[in-house]
C-alpha cells in the first residue's frame, strides 16, 4: 500500500489481510435475509472482484490494450468500487458504532432514489446510444442526468460522517450506494469518453458532463479521505476552491475564475484526475503492487528478511541492522514507507525489543530504515515512473540516477544505527535464535524474481514486460519451495494486489486534482516566479524553499502526491535557474521521501509506533534523528552531478567515497560517538567536517578527512576508559 493513515494502522495489520479470510470469521446464522449473511456473501464478491481487477489490468497491459481514457477511467471507477464495496461488507471494521435514526433513515432513504434514479437515466442513454448513435440533440436523460446521481452521493456520503451505522459483519448500505454511483458516473464518462476528449473544459461541455464529473469528484475525494487521511483532502479541496475564488484573490493568486461546467469537465480530463499520477498508477504502479503481492502470497519476500537476519543478525545491534538490509532488500519492490514499515518492522521491531532496544527505538529505526525504500531503484516508490512520465527522461536513466543517492541513504542509516550500538553496547542475537546462512544459500534462487527484474530493465525491455517476467519468475521458483503457487495462492495474490492498489489509486486520482487545478489557473508558473524573485537568482536558496516546501507537502501527504504537487509548483523555478531537470526533480522528489520521519506528522514512524506501542510524536523526532546524516544528500548530488551518474566512473566512484565519509562524520556528530564517547566539542568539529564534504572538490576532500583524523587523535588521547561503553560486535 501506499502511506497508509497511521491511525488505521493496527487495524490495517489486523483486520485487513484478505477479504477471503475474514469471510471465515462470519458467524453461521440461519439461511435467510440477515445483516450477517449479506456481509459474509459480499465478502466473497469483493474478494472475486478484486481478483478480476488485478487480472483486468495485467490482461489490458500485456495482451489486448485498451484506448487510454477507457482505461484509465475503468482503473479508477474499478478501484472506487472496491474501496466502497470493502467498506459496504463491513471487512474493515473493529467494534460496532451505530448512530441510526428517523434523520438518519429519511437521509439513507433520499440517497437511494437520487443514486438509482441516476443510475435508471444512465441506462436510458446507454441504450439510446446504442440505438440511436450519439444523440444530435440533449434528450431528456442527457439534460438532466447527473442532478439525482450527484445528490444522491452527497447524501450518502453525509450518512456516512454524521449518521454512521457501522457495526462488524452487518453491510453498510451508504456505501452499497456509493458503490452504485461510481458504476454509473464511471459508465458515463466510458461511454463519451472521446466526445468529452474535445468538449471538456470548453463551452461545448454538456451539463450531464459536468455533473458525471463532479460526482466522480466526490467520490474520489471521500475514498481518499477514507484511505490516507484529512490532509490531501483538505489540500485538494484548498485547490478546488482557489478556482472559483480567484476573482477576489490579491496579487499573484488572482486569476479570471471559472465556472463549474468548465471546471469539472476540464478536471476530469488527462489535465487533471487522468494526467501523469493516474497514468502511472494504472501501468506501473499496480504492476509492481501486484508483484509485491506474489512475493508475499508465495512467501518468496520471507525469504529477504531472512536472509537479512542470517547475514546481521549476530553483530553489533544485530536486529536494526537486519531493519537496514531487508528494508533495502524489500523496498526494491514495495516502495511505499508505511508498507514497508509493516512489512519488514513486524520481525524486526519484536527482535530488536528483544536485545535491549526501547520500543521507541526500534519503531524509529525501522521507520528511518523502511523510509529509504522509495528511494532504492528500480522501482523506487513510483517515484521513477512519475518522473519520467513529467520530465520525459527515459525511465531506465532515472533508476541509474537513483543508485549511489539510494546506497548513501542506506548507508547513513547503517552508520547511525552501528554508531548508536556502539553508545549503548548493543549486542547482536544468538546465532542459534536465527536461520542458518549455509541453508539460505541453498535457496539463493529464491532472489530470481528480483534478478529476472533489474536484468530484464538492462536489457532493455519495457518496464511492463520485466514487472509481468518478474512476477511469472516468482510464481516458478515457488515450485521449488514448500509454499507452491497453485490457483488458491494466485487467487490469493491478485484479490491481495488489487487491496494493496486501492490507496494510491485513490491518492492518485486526488493528486490529478490538485495538477488539473494547477494546470488550469497557472498558479505554478507564477509561484516559479516569486520563487525566482525571492531566490534572487541564488540557485542554493531557491533549493532550501524546494526542500521545506517538499517536507511541508510530504508531513501529511503520501510521497507519491507530495511529489507531484511539489514539482508542479517548485520544478519549473528550479530548472529556470539553470538546475538540469533531473536533478531539480530528483532533488523535491528525495525530501518528499524524507517527510515520511519528519516530525510532527511522520507517517512512517507513525506506523512503526503503531507496531512497537510507542509515543508517535516521540517517534518521529528519533526516526528523525536517525535519518538527520541523509538529509544533505540531495544537496551533494545538486554539487555534483556525478553522484547522479553524469560523468566518468572514476568521478562517481570519487563522489561516492566521499559522500560516504561525510555522512559518517555526520552521524558521529548526531549520536556522539566518534570510536569512543565524543564531548560536545568534538560533535561541533565533526559536524564541520561532515558539511565540508558535501562538495566533492579535493580541497574541501583533504579538509574533511584532516577534521576526522584530527578528532580520532583527539578522541584516543584525552578519552578516558571510564567513559567509554563499547559493544560486543
């Protein structure tokens, strides 16, 4: 999943593994019309109708292409339906919360005729179409279609917040509305999809268009809130009310404002809801979802994991560093902070518990560590295939960009975690508490998915063929295991693919809101300017409001949406500064990342908080203060562009040393050990150091290292043994 809602997360964990197997837990009643029964069957559904979803788009990808606003449109109205039908089943549901009454019912009562008269005319103009070709004329259907449907949703919504009936295993017949809406204002927009190509946003626009659009505005936007939380909702719906507002607004923010119909219309085009977010969401993004699913089904993931524990477990704070190594391994393929987080913090946070680490502790290095994840190439989160698609800088040399920035990251972590060990005299685990190596080896072959992956990107096939080889190559080697891939593990697979997209379509589709909304009014070219001015054309401040404005976006967004709202608006300042493309939106694209640990909403360390039991916000700052070592990375490769793999070898391999140097004087100035216990002197001059060899000029080279010798020197001379507290390693 993508960042998911920290406060959903335990239940996340608990309650929403697999919609087939919470059908087990339905209680057995008498065969009849009961609330129980209903819920129990529409499990089912929804578990066959996430299998479908999955197998639609691999079929569509790899087989029979479809035309592309037909297919976009039925990768969101699929995953609106999904969401709300997992919601009408009860799946998700912890405790019974029942608020009905007569408003309440009367309320229900009015959604149902507004949504299924909307759905009767929509059926009508199916059929007339059908009949007749499209209509020269409005009949009746066109002119007024939309009006019922829009309130029925605004009703059955508003149920929802304020006359909630949610009670486990019973069906929420709100949601079963909304379920109905979205089929129908979805057919809509299928249906005239190619008319609505050149009418959208123009005064040629239908009024049916327009409320077949805002309706799907709705629904979109209630699924987000559902799914990831208040902030991009509240964010989105900022942008949509600076539309209409603009007339009244001062200075750069005025613009002539615009009127719904062409507002709506215009959003629900590929400016908007179906531009770059949804585009990579329906091809790439729910590949790679449902890749990490066969890993997961066939247990093929377990095997990172373990394979991490057996090659770290037994040294120095062995169990975080087993959080660095298979949050790396993982985050090749689940490339979301929260997910990963779960994924891999659900070992990792009991063991390191275990050897002496506080809960806080560990959630935090697991969160800094799992962060890293959407930055690890190839797949790097969706960050690499939104990038491409915005910048069109082939994807392939995105992914080598992404490497050496990756290994630093991962490498700040691993120095901060070993430095801390060595504080506190963390000691790994016993070597017999944990797999054995020589066994792992033997099933090295279980890492052919992810080789089969990065060798079919090298060899230059398209990404959708190396995700689906990938994803065949997993299946296979599971034969070879004891967890076999057979139809129950693929029904498995794809019913838990399609759950794991759910978010990230929802956020994608409410970030092409925010992109239309920017697009239409051209806030972000004039934003770009202000930027300029306030930068006086200093390209090194214009980065420091780049990176605040990322963090700020990211504190409450997923990485994905911050991203893409970040670049809209800071991208285009940067690159007319003279930033080269790839580096302005590699650059807001790593602090979008670094978000998910910066307090005071840290997503990431928010789920691992969940996992451990600890404070979230005492949390965050600590996860914080792991990852503190990477946040100069970016400003390292914008010094130079080799770190990105822009020039000669031996320059990246110079970059690289020296990055690696700088970031480990850093992390001895944060945790205050430098080979012994350093004074707060020796932290101030390490710190130095550290920010010298952000620029990988010899001179500042020779600086650097002369600072972390002389502080060793200074370290082994004037330390005294009772001050130091050494680690087993």
């Amino acid at each position: 999943m993508s960042d998911a809602n920290p406060k959903q997360t335990k239940e996340d964990v608990h309650h929403e593994v697999s919609l087939a197997e919470a059908v087990s837990h339905v209680d057995e009643e008498p065969v009849g019309f009961n609330q129980r029964v209903f819920s129990g069957t529409l499990l089912w559904v929804v578990a066959v109708a996430c299998v479908a979803y999955s197998a639609f788009h691999l079929y569509v990808m790899n087989i029979y292409p479809l035309e592309t606003w037909a297919y976009r449109l039925s990768h969101i109205g699929g995953g609106l339906a999904l969401g709300f039908m997992i919601y009408a089943a009860g799946a998700t549901r912890n405790e019974d919360v029942s608020k009905r009454n007569l408003v309440g019912d009367t309320v229900l009562a009015l959604a149902a005729v507004g949504v299924f008269t909307g759905f009767a005319m929509m059926i009508a103009i199916w059929y007339n179409v059908m009949q007749t070709g499209m209509p020269a004329g409005q009949p009746w259907a066109l002119r007024f279609y939309g009006i019922p449907l829009f309130a029925g949703s605004v009703l059955a919504v508003m149920h929802g917040w304020f006359f909630t009936v949610r009670l486990k295993d019973r069906i929420s017949l709100a949601d079963v509305l909304l379920v109905a809406a979205t089929f129908s204002a979805i057919a809509y927009l299928i249906l005239f999809s190619r008319q609505l190509q050149l009418r959208g946003g123009i005064s040629m626009a239908l009024p049916s268009d327009m409320w077949a659009a805002v309706t799907c505005v709705v629904l979109v936007v209630e699924l987000t809130r559902r799914l990831a939380g208040m902030a991009l909702v509240i964010i989105a719906s900022v942008f949509v009310g600076y539309a209409f507002l603009g007339p009244w607004l001062p200075g750069i923010l005025y613009h002539r404002g615009y009127d719904a119909k062409r507002f709506f219309t215009y959003i629900i085009t590929d400016n908007g809801i179906l531009s770059a977010p949804i585009a990579i969401s329906s091809t790439y993004i729910i590949l790679f979802v449902i890749f990490a699913a066969f890993l997961q089904a066939t247990r093929v993931g377990e095997y990172f994991v373990n394979f991490a524990f057996a090659a770290a477990g037994h040294k120095r704070g062995g169990p975080a560093k087993v959080a660095v190594f298979a949050s790396g391994l993982m985050g090749m393929i689940n490339g979301t902070s929260a997910g990963n987080v779960v994924a891999t913090g659900s070992l990792t946070i009991p063991m390191m518990k275990k050897v002496g680490y506080k809960p806080q502790t560990a959630a935090s290095v697991e969160a800094a560590a799992s962060t890293g994840g959407q930055i690890m190439p190839p797949i790097m989160g969706a960050g690499a295939f939104i990038m491409a698609e915005i910048t069109g800088i082939p994807y392939i040399n995105i992914v080598y960009a992404g490497i050496i920035p990756a290994v630093i990251y991962f490498l700040s972590i691993f120095f901060m975690v070993d430095l801390a060990a060595q504080k506190y005299g963390m000691v790994g685990l016993p070597r017999a508490d944990l797999p054995k190596f020589g066994k792992l080896l033997k099933q090295v072959y279980l890492f052919t998915p992810i080789i089969v992956l990065i060798g079919s990107l090298l060899s230059g096939y398209s990404v959708i063929r190396c995700g689906t080889l990938a994803m065949v190559s997993a299946a296979v080697v599971s034969w070879l295991t004891p967890h076999r891939m057979g139809p129950k593990q693929l029904f498995r697979a794809l019913e838990l693919g399609a759950r794991m997209a759910l978010q990230l379509v929802a956020v994608c589709a409410t970030a092409g809101i925010i992109v239309g909304v920017i697009a239409l009014t051209g806030i972000g070219s004039r934003f770009s300017a202000v930027l300029l001015g306030l930068a006086e054309h200093s390209q090194f401040l214009a980065l420091v409001f780049a990176m605040l404005v990322s963090i700020v976006l990211g504190m409450g967004m997923p990485t994905t949406a911050a991203y893409v709202v970040a670049a809209s608006v800071m991208a285009p300042g940067l690159i007319n500064l003279g930033i080269e493309p790839l580096t302005a939106h590699f650059f807001i694209f790593y602090f979008a990342v670094i978000s998910a640990i910066t307090p005071p909403v840290a997503l990431a360390a928010y789920a691992g908080a969940a996992l451990s039991g600890s404070d979230p916000l005492k949390t965050s700052v600590e996860s914080f203060k792991f990852g503190l070592a990477a946040f100069i990375v970016p400003y390292m490769f914008y010094l130079s562009d080799e770190m990105l793999l822009q020039g000669s070898w031996v320059d990246s391999i110079h970059v690289t040393a020296t990055a690696a140097v700088g970031v480990y004087l850093l992390s001895a100035a944060v945790q205050g050990w430098f080979f012994d216990r350093a004074n707060n002197v020796a932290r101030i001059v390490l710190l130095a150091g550290g920010l010298t060899m952000i620029d990988a000029g010899w001179l500042t080279d020779v600086v650097g290292v002369t600072v972390g010798i002389a502080v060793y020197v200074y370290q082994k001379g004037f330390v005294r043994p009772r001050d130091m507290a050494r680690g087993a390693d």
